[in-house]
C-alpha cells in the first residue's frame, strides 16, 4: 500500500409568500398550530445568502448554504460528513475510507480523481454547488485552476504547527459556515472538548510511570525504513501535550504540521517514551526492523512501550478523528 505521505506540496487551500398567506389562512380557521407539511422550509430558496473569507484570503459568495458539495481533502470530507452532509464527490473515495474511520463515507459516492490533482471532468459531471480544496500557498495550482469555472471555491488550511488544534477548530467551522450548519458544529466541538478533558482526567488517575512518548508513521523506502515523527506543532502532538503527557521528539519540523524525518539511529534517542505509531500499514515496515539491532536495544522495545494506534485514524483530520486520538492515547496509557 502506497502510504498517504503529505509534504509541503508532496507532503502533502425567507419563507415565500404563498407559503406565509397559507398560514394566515389556518389561523383564521382557528388553527393554532401549523401542521409538519405546512411549516415553511429552509430551502436553498429561501435560505439569506453566504459571504465568506476562506483560507486564502478570497472573497467566497454563496446564493444560500451549500448542499451539493465536492470535497478534494479528507480532512474536510471528515468535517462535511461531521456535520450532517453527504458530499457529492470526493477524491479518492477508497484512501479516505482506508485512512480515515472517523466518519464513515458511501463508498458509492462520486470519485472525482486525487488530491491535489482533481478530475475535472468527473468534478463538474456532479453538478456542485461548491467546490471545497486545501490551500498550500498564495499561487496554489489546484485553487486557480478550479476558479476558472462558474462554481464557488472554498479554500481551506488544512495545518498550522503555530496551532494547530484551534486550527483545526477553524477550519471546521469555516466547512460549517458554508454549509449553514453552525449549530451543528458547535456541538461537535464541544464533544471534542469534552472528550480531550476526560482524556486528560482519566490518564491523571491512572498515574502513568510513563508519560513521555513520542507518534511516528513510517513506510520501507528501498533498502531502509523511513520514519517521519510528529513533533512540536503536530495535531497528535499537541492532543498529546494537552493530556498532560510530553512530546519527547524534539526535531526539526516543518512548520505547518509539525512533522519531521529521521531514522531507526533518530527514533531511538526518545530513549524511554512510549512510542505510539499508525497501524495502518505497519505490517510492511515493522517486519523489516526485527533485525535491526538498534530498534531491537531501544528503550521502547526492550520495555515494550511499542503501542499502535488502531488502524484507520487519520492524522491529519478534524474533530472526530481527534476524539479517536484522544481515545487511542488514553487507551495506550492508562488502559
């Protein structure tokens, strides 16, 4: 399996009028309370028009919340899915279902080519009311391409190191604005806050002797196995730090999602952290360092603080793969 590396660019922006006379006239036949069928509906129609600043700094108007919705990250199909919306096309709709478990997506649903390199043609064969992409830049290719057409861009940020859980929180709620579902959003923000201060009480009464760690995800690269750590400014990261637990990699990072690159010598100067790390496709890198006598004289290894994640959380998502990570850390510390 191909893993999903992101770098930098490879690592990889009123109710209508017959309807108000209709109820008039049920009042005047002492009808006090208007029928489900006769209530008057919040329709694309006769929803208030959107104005919105995105990511990139653009302008986006709306005629009224989007409901056919083309997603091109997964971070935002977590997020559409999240809040009550089943997006119109995706791209790659089986990496997101492998990658992503925290919201479940038809797999059905309309491919519309890769990240970061749509199919045109399959993208506007579904007839989107809005296009919604990540930003990776002022000039991002995929943003200039898409505003050719007659159909709103949302660009979004998928990462900031700076913060990158109320990053998170933000984009989400711009997803959220788009869509017009605001209340939504707050509730499963909420759910997310909830469950980080839960996480950080259960892993306070468990007492841990550990509490350092460190999350990598690696993948055999030719003869070696290449490890990218997730450090400083790290979405894993910095849920981790938020537990009351200490990010032990203290590597160089890129600035967007905290992420670094070592190798097995690296990774095993965290000494004595527990080492967390995706399950996903490890059965293809592990397997490779048995061997390896640097990993197997490890701290980690020899005090068998090696712990997987459960397969399927992406890294890289919105709140509710944050709650999967909040769970698999507490899960791994004091389960």
């Amino acid at each position: 399996m191909t893993h999903p590396r992101r770098t930098h660019r490879a690592l990889r922006t009123v109710a209508s009028a017959a309807a108000a006379s209709s109820l008039v006239l049920l009042a005047g036949c002492g009808t006090s309370q208007p029928t489900a069928q006769d209530e008057p509906k919040a329709t694309s129609e006769t929803a208030a028009p959107i104005t919105l600043t995105d990511a990139a700094g653009r302008t986006v108007e709306l005629p009224a919340p989007a409901e056919k919705v083309v997603v091109l990250e997964w971070q935002m199909v977590e997020d559409v899915l999240a809040l009550g919306v089943d997006p119109v096309g995706v791209a790659d709709v089986k990496g997101y279902n492998t990658w992503d478990t925290a919201e479940d997506l038809d797999p059905a649903t309309q491919d519309v080519g890769m990240r970061g390199e749509p199919n045109l043609d399959a993208l506007y064969a579904t007839d989107p009311d809005l296009v919604i992409t990540e930003v990776y830049g002022p000039d991002d290719a995929v943003v200039k391409q898409l505003e050719k057409y007659d159909v709103p861009v949302l660009a979004t940020l998928g990462a900031d190191a700076k913060d990158p859980i109320g990053q998170m929180k933000d984009t989400f709620t711009l997803v959220a604005q788009a869509l017009g579902k605001e209340d939504e959003a707050e509730k499963v923000l909420t759910e997310f806050d909830q469950s980080l201060s839960e996480g950080r009480e259960a892993i306070e009464a468990a007492a841990p002797e550990v509490t350092d760690f460190a999350y990598v995800d690696a993948w055999v690269q030719g003869s070696t196995v290449a490890i990218r750590p997730f450090g400083q400014g790290s979405f894993v990261g910095e849920i981790g730090e938020e537990l009351g637990l200490t990010n032990a990699w203290k590597g160089k990072v890129d600035p967007a999602y905290g992420l670094g690159s070592t190798d097995v010598e690296g990774i095993a100067e965290v000494g004595e952290a527990r080492l967390f790390h995706t399950s996903t496709d490890a059965d293809t890198w592990l397997p490779r360092l048995e061997d390896n006598a640097v990993w197997t004289n490890a701290p980690f290894v020899k005090r068998d603080l090696l712990a997987p994640f459960p397969a399927g959380i992406w890294t890289f998502g919105g709140p509710r793969s944050g709650g999967q990570i909040i769970d698999a850390f507490v899960a791994g510390v004091a389960g």
